[in-house]
C-alpha cells in the first residue's frame, strides 16, 4: 500500500522530490545558526517560515504538540525545496478542543486568548522584517477559529503596510484537493502526517477497535484515523510541499524584484 502510493506520486510528479536532500537549496534552522550563515542564505533566499503550533489535547494516539510537530516539519521540508530559514515552532494557539462547546476535554491544552495570538504575530511580522526577511511564510498547524482567521489577517494587514515584502499564511489543507486532506482534529490525515514525520509517537492501540471514532466521544473531528499510515501522510506532505513551493518561488522572485540588491 505505502509502496504504491509513492510510486504513483514519483510516476505522477516525476523523479524530482522535492523534498529529497539531493534537490535542497540553502537553508538553515534560523535558532541554531550564526550570522555570517543567516546573512549567506538571506542574500538570496530571504525567506521565513513560521511554524505556528499548539499544546492541545489530540485524543488518545497522537502527542499533543502534534500541530507545532506538523508545521515544523513541513516547513522544514519548504526551506530545503525553496530556500530559507526555519524559525522554532510557536507552542502558542488559541480556540483549543478545551473550550471548544459541546464536547468535555479540559485536560491536555494549554490555551491562550485570541489578544495574544494577535499580538505575538504582529510582533513576530515586524521582528522579521527587521531581521532582514522578504519573504514571511506562516503555517499554523492549528485550524481552530478565529486563531486561524488572525494570522491570516496579520498577514494581509501587513502585505498593504509593507508593498516590497511579500506575507502568506496558510494551513497545509489550504492547497491539498479535499479528497486527499480536510480541515481535521486528529483525525486520518493529522494522524497520516504525525506517522510520517514522528512515527514512534503515535500509538494506533490507543484508539477504540470496536467503533467509529467521533468528536464527543473520542475528541476526533473527520474521518476515522484508524486507517491512518505513513504512506497517506507522505503522499500528503510531498504534494503540499510541490503546492506551496510553487506559490514560494513566485513570492520570492516579486520580493526581489522590488528589493534589488
Ligand atoms: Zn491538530
């Protein structure tokens, strides 16, 4: 099955992974690195990823960093298809499973207010920008509302404020066809993803084996993670990063172009 599905995504993309180390452009993790590497790589890759994740009850399979896991990962796998450097994670988020109405899960998040989220986003945006960044990628693991709705807003207040730099905040199912990944909560595609990129966290055993999983009962929104594999979440995050690097390329040759050197 695994096999399969990577075959038909080399048979369909071609042999060019994108997410293969021979294909990597420049790029570093920004927190373990020296200036002379940042400036080298910012010269003509002034790209940042932004991660944001959250400490949040996943039900019973997954660790409850998952989301920061997930955008930590794949943006990692962005930097080396587009260039760039990788900021930690954000283990900030709000609109968390804990008050979510209607189900009971108050153990397992650690919640903080939409003012925060806010806040924190702007400051990060202007930070960056004085850092020397072009290009801001944001891609919150989280898809709770409003907190993803404010960074989203942080980054089109910002693309009027700032017309030389370019901003963009995604979720990863914001350029994945439906059929192969929806807004979900922990169910089969965060599930997929969390095995391909941390499998020894993930405990399948854990979930109930004799019924469908549910939101009230199992704290699982979206279609049943029991059939979650490492083969579905490759094939997700390699068509995620072909996506997004498409739309990254574009954004970095208009921030370049209006940023001669
Ligand atoms: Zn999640």
């Amino acid at each position: 099955m695994m096999k399969t599905r990577i075959q038909s995504f080399i048979a369909k993309h071609g042999n060019k992974d994108l997410m293969s180390d021979k294909n990597t452009k420049p790029w570093a993790l920004y927190h373990q690195s020296r200036p002379d590497k940042i400036e080298n790589i910012q010269r003509y890759y002034p790209i940042v990823y932004l991660p944001w994740g959250a400490l949040e009850y996943h039900s019973y399979h997954n660790p409850v960093g998952l989301d920061s896991i997930k955008a930590y990962n794949l943006c990692i796998d962005l930097a080396k298809a587009c260039g760039g450097l990788v900021l930690p994670p954000i283990y900030q988020a709000a609109n968390l499973i804990k008050s979510y109405p209607g189900v009971d899960f108050k153990k397992h998040s650690i919640e903080f207010s939409e003012s925060l989220i806010l806040q924190t986003c702007v400051e990060y945006f202007h930070q960056l920008i004085d850092a020397g960044f072009k290009v801001i990628v944001c891609l919150s693991g989280h898809a709770g509302e409003p907190h993803l709705n404010i960074l989203r807003q942080v980054s089109q207040d910002f693309a009027l404020l700032y017309p030389s730099h370019r901003f963009w905040t995604l979720a990863e199912f914001d350029i994945l066809p439906i059929h192969m990944l929806e807004a979900n909560h922990s169910a089969l595609g965060e599930t997929s993803l969390q095995l391909f990129y941390d499998p020894e966290s993930v405990d399948l055993s854990l979930l109930p084996q004799d019924r469908p999983t549910s939101l009230i009962e199992d704290g699982i929104s979206g279609l049943d993670p029991r059939h979650a594999n490492a083969g579905l979440g490759s094939e997700i995050a390699h068509l995620f990063i072909t996506n997004a690097s498409k739309i990254i390329n574009i954004l970095l040759d208009e921030a370049m172009s209006k940023n001669p050197s």
